[in-house]
C-alpha cells in the first residue's frame, strides 16, 4: 500500500510538472529529462520504502514502466479511414497532388474524413498557430471584451512587430485581435495576462484543452509560439483549426484583412492580416479562415479553412515549408486539388 502510494505522487508530480514546463509525454524530445527524474524519484521511493518496511524491497523498473506506460504509441483517434468518399471525378488522369512542405493534410470538416495526407502524424514544430489553442483557451477566460488592460513591461515578447508599449490601455477586445489578424506576440501574452492568470497556469490550460480534443501528440510550452518544443502534427493541426474556427469570434477575427483602432491614450493603431490569402482574389473557393506560423525551426506554416461552390467545407494544412508565400499557395492549391478529386 505504501509503494503504490507513494508511485502515485510520484506519477501525479511528474506528469504536472517537469523542469518547470508542462509535459506531454507523446512530446519526442523529453525522454532524456523524463528518465533522469525518474531515477531519482525512484530512490527516493525505495529509500522511504526500506525506511519503513526493512524487509520491503521496489523494484526501479516498475517506477520506470509505471511513468512511461502513457509514452507508448497511442491508438489513433478515431477519424475515418483515407477513402475516398465517391469516386474520383476524373479517375483516369488524376494525378497525386505533391508538396515540397514536410507536411500536408487535408480534412472533410463535417465528418472529418481525410483527404490528402503527407506525415500526417509525424512531429512537427508548430510556431504561431499555437495561437489557435490559446484563442479557444481564452474564450473559455474571457474577463469581458470591453474590460481595459494597460500593457506592462513584462508582456513584451521580442520576434515579430511589436504594436502595444508598456503604459498603454486597450480593450481586451483589441488585444484579441492583434493576437490572430497580426499574430502579435507581446499582444498575445498581454491577452493571456488580461484573464488573470499567468502565462504557466495558462499553458497548462492550453495542454489541457488539446486533450479534451483528443490530440495525443501536441503540446505546448507557451503561449505565443515561440518555444520550438510547441509541436503538434498536420493531423492534429487540422482539428486544431477545426474546433477554434468553429468559434463565431476566433472565425471572425482570422477572417479580419485590416484591424484598426485607438487606445485610450488616443493613439492610433492599424495591424494587417499575417494571411496573404485574405487579400488576393482567389476564384472559385471561399476562404473561412486560417491562421500563420513561422519561426525557423518550424518553417513556414499554414492552416486554413475552405469551402466551394456547394458549401463542402475542408481545412487544408502545410507545415515546415521553405517559402512564406509557397504556404499560401500550396494551401489553396491543395484545397483545389482536393474539391477536383472528390465528389460529395
């Protein structure tokens, strides 16, 4: 009774909180930190153990497996299998679509069948369309559009332009807005800091919320995008993007070219979309949405929401591409490909 109690702090311990971050332990790289804190909470066990039974014994392998039971491959979540729906509407001269991106993916929104898949599953750093997940969070937070937020000197975040100073109040509202139309990074924590909590309860929020999505291999580290090790899949992305843009106020805001307002110091503000396909003309398919990432280890990143003529809605998914502009053009040209290749 003692050794299982004990396993079970230490389970409880190490799956909130692993050198100060959040864990998910489908994430590929903690294997060396994970085994390291293992062993030692594992002495500690048997030190305690041996303290009150002398007889007892704990064997270190059992602490070991007890941890890493959850690393082994997951089942995968229970989406329709990679047919097509109907047959292909020009079955003898279809070709398959390809991507010079690391990753791709298609899905049918309605039903979430799948329709184009390249490393579906495969680990992908995801940068700012972390942003996504830290929407949904906060809606879920939300203190009151109209509530006023003066921007502190620890909400700057450095990569991309800065739109908000330190003194400087605004709506939650705008802070909203700069997060997912310019994909500001002081704005979004500045957003993750106007519900009261800090940026670590919030991430922990945000690992929670993809769990109650059912994404067993993404999983953050903050909440802006920044950190390298906020990685999800082309899979997982899609219904990332599914679930936020589901939102009438997320779906709004990612639909937004140009956003401008005031602050209450009277100062005027004008941030444009980070997503190129909201200002070309693009004939034939409707957009519904997307959103942006890049930092150099992720690439170029893009996930959108599409629809035709019919109203068929899709989200199409490129990571780690090697061109800003080729994720936009690869998006739509896989979202194209896909509504000449499927009848509903």
């Amino acid at each position: 009774m003692l050794i299982t109690l004990f396993l079970s702090i230490i389970y409880f311990n190490i799956s909130l909180n692993l050198d100060n971050k959040v864990v998910n332990f489908f994430a590929p790289n903690l294997s060396d930190q994970l085994n390291a804190k293992i062993a030692i909470w594992s002495e500690a066990a048997k030190k305690i153990v041996l303290a009150h039974e002398a007889d007892a014994t704990i064997d270190i392998d059992f602490a070991r497996n007890l941890l890493l039971q959850r690393r082994t491959d997951p089942i995968e979540p229970a989406l329709p299998v990679a047919e097509l729906k109907l047959p292909l509407k020009n079955s003898t001269s279809t070709e398959d679509f390809t991507t010079t991106a690391n990753g791709g993916f298609v899905m049918d929104v309605v039903d979430g069948t799948i329709l184009f898949e390249k490393n579906a599953d495969q680990i992908w750093p995801i940068a700012s369309i972390t942003k996504l997940v830290t929407a949904l969070v906060f809606i879920d937070q939300n203190p009151g559009w109209e509530n006023i937020y003066e921007i502190k000197k620890e909400d700057r975040r450095d990569g991309g332009r800065i739109y908000l100073f330190s003194g400087e109040k605004v709506k939650v509202k705008d802070l909203f807005y700069l997060s997912l139309v310019a994909s500001g990074n002081t704005e979004t924590i500045a957003l993750v800091n106007s519900t009261g909590m800090n940026e670590a309860d919030f991430v922990i929020k945000m690992n929670e919320k993809a769990k109650t999505l059912g994404l067993e291999k993404t999983v953050f580290f903050d909440a802006v995008g920044l950190d390298d090790d906020n990685v999800s899949t082309p899979n997982e992305v899609a219904r990332i993007a599914k679930a936020a843009l589901e939102d009438k106020d997320i779906s709004k805001a990612t639909l937004t070219k140009k956003y401008e307002f005031k602050t209450l110091n009277d100062r005027r503000k004008v941030a444009y979309s980070t997503d190129s396909l909201l200002n070309d003309e693009m004939p034939g398919l409707k957009v519904l949405g997307g959103k942006t990432g890049y930092n150099e280890k992720a690439g170029y990143c893009f996930v959108g929401k599409f629809s035709d003529k019919e109203n068929h809605e899709i989200i199409s998914v490129i990571l780690g591409d090697v061109d800003e502009k080729s994720r936009f053009t690869q998006a739509y040209s896989l979202a194209e490909w896909t509504y000449g290749n499927y009848h509903w």
